[in-house]
C-alpha cells in the first residue's frame, strides 16, 4: 500500500548539477588567483627610476623639472636610472636627445663632450705622423707643426691637445684622429692639418 505522504506533489525532488558550470567556476576562482598573485608580485618589486618629463636635446643643461620619477617593473629588463639619483644629473648634459616620456639610461647624461673654452678638431695624418701605439680618448699629446719658409709660425711652437676619439685606420693608410684643443688654436692647428703638416706627440698621462 502508497504511503500518501509520499504523493509526486510532495516529494522532494533534487537539482541536477551541471558539471561544465563547475568546472567553470573553479577555473575562474583559479585565474582571479593567479591574476592577484601576478599583480602583487608586480607592485612588491616595482621599483622608482626616472623619466624624461620633456624633450630635452643633446647638449641641453638638465634642470629640476626635466626629469621625474616613475614606478617600473624590475622584471622589463630595461637599462634604467633610479630616481633617487636625480640630484646627481641636475646640472649636467645631454649626451642624446632625450624624447619626452623616455626613460634616462645610464651613459645618457654627463659631463659635456667640450669644456667651454676648447674645440674638436679632425685629423687625417700620414704615417709617421702619428704613433702606432694606443692613443685611447683623454690621452694627452702634442700637436708639432712640420715647419716652412715664412710659415708664419713660431720656431718651436706646439700645440696641447687631448684624444678624443682613438685613431682609426683609413683605407688608403692614412689616420683619422679627434682631438681637443683650445678655441685660441683651433684655427692655426686647422689650417696645419689641412696642410698635412702636423705631427702627434704622445704625452704621459
């Protein structure tokens, strides 16, 4: 005999789970984890470097408002400087144009190429006129004019002058050599390297 309380209009009748919509919710749970752990890691070693807050052209002084700090992540891989160097580049030049937005890297800015007062010669010397030992950038020398009839200049006279640039050899044996010298000889020394009448003396450092 039915038990009447057990009529279809009364029994209890259970949900059927749909397995896809659970699986669904784990993986979305699994993701918004991972996403979390991503994004604190990001922040826990972001670090503060400096960025280029206007465009600023090679040999630009920089000034304080020029550059500013910005979060970055360490793990981009990208050469930067950290912003609490800042104070230490108020002041110096621009080695590179800069564009606005950039990131300042190491070797970006420094001291100017040319102390006011002195300029950059090129040279293009004959062999014998230069020595075939190293001359790397900043060694110091002398430039000797080969002297001639009524050339107008000094019995003796020499010209300091640093290494800017190491020599390079020239495909027709010649030299090519950058130097720094004062403003008040550039144009005599210009006029003698022209010429080809110039010989480099190599000075102690």
């Amino acid at each position: 005999m039915t038990d009447p309380s057990l009529s279809p209009a009364t029994a209890t009748i259970r949900p059927r789970r749909n397995l896809r919509w659970i699986l669904v919710g784990v993986l979305a749970i699994c993701l918004g984890g991972l996403g979390s752990a991503v994004l604190y890691s990001s922040v826990a070693n972001a670090t503060s470097v400096l960025k280029v807050n206007r465009t600023i052209y090679r040999g630009e002084v920089i000034g304080p408002a020029d550059l500013g700090p910005v979060s970055l992540g360490s793990h981009l891989g990208v050469e930067t400087v950290p912003a609490e160097l800042a104070a230490e580049l108020i002041g110096k030049t621009a080695l590179l144009d800069l564009p606005g937005g950039s990131l300042v890297t190491p070797g970006s800015v420094g001291e100017p190429e040319l102390r006011p007062g002195f300029s950059r010669l090129g040279l293009k010397l004959n062999p014998g006129q230069v020595p075939v030992s190293a001359l790397p950038a900043g060694t110091p020398g002398a430039l000797v004019p080969i002297t001639a009839t009524n050339d107008g200049n000094a019995a003796g006279t020499t010209y300091r002058a640093t290494v800017a640039v190491a020599p390079a050899q020239l495909p027709d044996g010649s030299t090519s050599l950058e130097v720094v010298v004062a403003d008040t000889v550039s144009d005599p020394v210009a006029r003698l390297a022209a010429a080809g009448r110039l010989v480099v003396v190599k000075r102690a450092r």
